[in-house]
C-alpha cells in the first residue's frame, strides 16, 4: 500500500514557449496521478506576487483540494510560491508556514496530512535558494522540522537546486535522498533538481519523472513523483 507523492515546478505557468497557459499545467498535474502534490512559483515573483494559477481552475478541473493555506499576499495561491495540494478526502491536519534563511527570501510549508482513517504524517514542500550556503543553511531548518515530526513520518519534497548529487546535503544524515531523474531544463533535461526525501521507516517503492510531450513544453521543469511506502495504513484507490 503506497502513497503518490509529486512534485512539480510551474514556472508561474509560462512554458518554455513562453506562453502563459494555466490549462496546460492542470493537464500535467492530472497526468501525474497523484494523491498529494507540491506545486513551486504558483505565483508571480514581483509586486504583490499574485497567483499565477487560478485557484477557481484546480477546483474546476482536478480531484484536488486547495485547502486554506499561508499566503506571501492577499492575491497570492502560495507561500513564497508554494502550495500543497491533496485529494478531496483527505485531511489536513495543520500547516506552518517556515521561513528559510538565506539571501533571497525562501519558504517553506510543513503539512500534516492524513488519508482516510490513517494515521498522519508530515510533508514538508521546499524551494530551495540558489547558493549552496544559502542551501545548508535551509537544510538544517528542513531537518528540525522532520525530526520534530517523531513519532509521524515525514518527508520532503519540492525544488532543491541542487545539481550535485552529494555536496549541500549534510543536515540529512540518518535521512534518504531520492532523485527519480534529470527534470531540468525540461526540454531537454540533465539536472536533477527535484529531489523527495524519507525518514526512516519510509521506502520509496516506484518514482519517476514525469517526462511527456507536454510537460516538456508546459513548465522549464519536468514534475517528480513517488510512490511511498510505510505511510498509508489501508488500501487507498488511485483516481
């Protein structure tokens, strides 16, 4: 019995045609099959940082649920662009909002997530800074809050920047670290940026890169999935 858990960089749905095109992002998010999602730059990064995916469109248009999360702005879907999305069905428990330090503001959410009758666990989503030190810095807050999370699982999953496959992750010992694939640029991609990682007691039993002629054109990432063991205490049926 196992958990889908995805992640997917929107680029503020501008795709690499540069087309701002909102309905093509959903098409990517429904083909990922997912029971829990991490979206990153859902919305604009200037001014007032307003939503670049229309909250009215993945109620529309998905079996998700935006529930009530923190926001950057009053006309903002995310925390400095980030929000995490679960099937309709599924709870969620409390979200806090954490602050990363590092020169360029940086966020993060820490969901506690139930499904069905299951016991909870906690997703945190993260869209790491672009200095490796800003990146270990950010890490060890990362690592509080999954260590905190004890007696519950936990994970984390989003946008790591990171192009080695070692250097950057100290703060995770005792922690595993997946990357499912190259998602960027996604046209042609060869970093492996978007990473998920277990607690222990967790086990990533399928991932992969959701690599498809239209994600390759929707965002400058390719979005991430896995299919996680260890969390769901009871069957669940993929939608």
């Amino acid at each position: 019995m196992t958990l889908r858990i995805a992640s997917y960089n929107l680029h503020k749905c501008v795709g690499s045609d540069r087309r701002h095109d909102p309905e093509r992002i959903v098409a990517v998010i429904k083909a990922l099959q997912a029971d829990v999602i991490a979206l990153q730059e859902v919305d604009r990064r200037m001014g007032a940082r307003p939503a670049a995916l229309p909250p009215g469109l993945i109620e529309a248009e998905t079996d998700f649920i935006h529930h009530d999360m923190p926001r950057t702005g009053p006309d903002s879907l995310g925390w400095h662009g980030q929000v995490v999305l679960v099937r309709r069905g599924t709870r969620v428990l409390g979200v806090d909002p954490i602050t990363l330090p590092g020169l360029e503001p940086r966020g993060a959410l820490a969901v506690e997530i139930a499904l069905d009758s299951g016991d909870p666990f906690v997703l945190v989503a993260a869209h790491l800074g672009l200095r490796r030190g800003d990146r270990r810095a950010q890490w060890a807050r990362i690592a509080k809050t999954l260590k905190d999370a004890r007696p519950h699982p936990a994970l984390a999953i989003g946008d790591f920047n990171e192009w080695r496959a070692q250097h950057g992750f100290e703060a995770l010992t005792g922690f595993h670290i997946h990357a499912p694939g190259p998602t960027y640029p996604a046209r042609a991609p060869v970093g492996r940026l978007d990473r998920i990682v277990t607690s222990p007691g967790l086990r990533v039993v399928r991932a992969g890169v959701l690599d498809t002629p239209v994600s390759r054109v929707a965002s400058d990432h390719l979005p991430i999935w896995a299919d996680v063991g260890g969390i769901v205490t009871r069957a669940h049926p993929r939608r």
